[in-house]
C-alpha cells in the first residue's frame, strides 16, 4: 500500500498531516453538525473544481492561513499536488464520505480512482474558520490494495 502524505504546515486543503491513528478510530470522534458537514464537503469540491479548472489561485485560497503560509504561493501549491497527488489533482471519480469530529477538526474521508481505475482515499482535515468557514488543513492520501475496472 502506498502512502503519501501532506503535513499541516505544508498544505493545501486544510489540515493534512493527520496520522493513521486518526483514522483507524483510535482519537475520539463525534457525528458533525448537517450543516457543517455540507459546508465540508463544498470546499473540498470547489477545491477539487478549482484544481480540474488549473485555478491555482482559487484552490490556494480553499487552504488554511498556515498551509497558504508554509506552501509560498498558489504556483506552488498547484506543482506540488500535480506532482504529488495526481489523482486529487484530477480525479476520474469522486466519493464523498461521512466526515467525523477528531479533535477539534473536521475529518472528511473521500474515496477517488485515477485515470487508470486505481482506487485511493483521500482524507482531508478541515479547520473552522473565526468567520465559520471551513479551510483545508491538510490531506492524507493512501492508495487501496483494488482496482476498478
């Protein structure tokens, strides 16, 4: 199984960089708010639009202060997922999860395939803004054993 992860401070979509412990269960986790959820879910999508767009500037700024911070600049930012996270960058098929409340975050699994039918899960962190909007912290991508066909 190939693992690639983005960390916090480095990236794009709202706080990366959250370890498999986190995901296997073992933090504590809460159901999220509908409306909350909702919002989740539509900034992941704009950014996932912003990036089949080659919107840089737009899927920059669907990242938090700190992962905008670490990253320098929008140009940067779209490099690094093209190079790193093809299949975020552009995903033949989007699935989005129940999202989880794991420690002050909101936790958002979304299952992807790649041009290619190879199936992978991306599982984003989202920070809740002062404002109440929801920025990405980060992305922790994991490629699954299956493919589709």
């Amino acid at each position: 199984m190939k693992s690639v992860l983005i960390h916090r401070r480095a990236l794009i979509v709202g706080g990366f960089g959250l370890g498999l412990s986190v995901v296997a269960g073992t933090a504590r986790s809460d159901d999220v708010p509908t409306a909350w959820a909702d919002k989740a879910r539509a900034v992941v999508q704009a950014q996932l639009d912003a990036f089949a767009a080659d919107d840089a500037r737009r899927a920059f700024l669907l990242a938090t202060p700190s992962a905008r911070k670490h990253l320098g600049s929008p140009d940067n930012f779209i490099n690094l997922v093209r190079r790193s996270y093809a299949v975020v960058y552009r995903p033949a098929t989007v699935a989005f999860l129940k999202p989880q409340w794991i420690e002050g975050e909101v936790v958002l699994g979304v299952q992807m395939t790649d041009t290619r039918g190879g199936a992978w899960l991306a599982t984003y962190t989202l920070e809740r803004q002062p404002d109440g909007l929801f920025l990405i912290g980060g992305c922790e991508l994991i490629e699954n054993e299956g493919r589709y066909t």
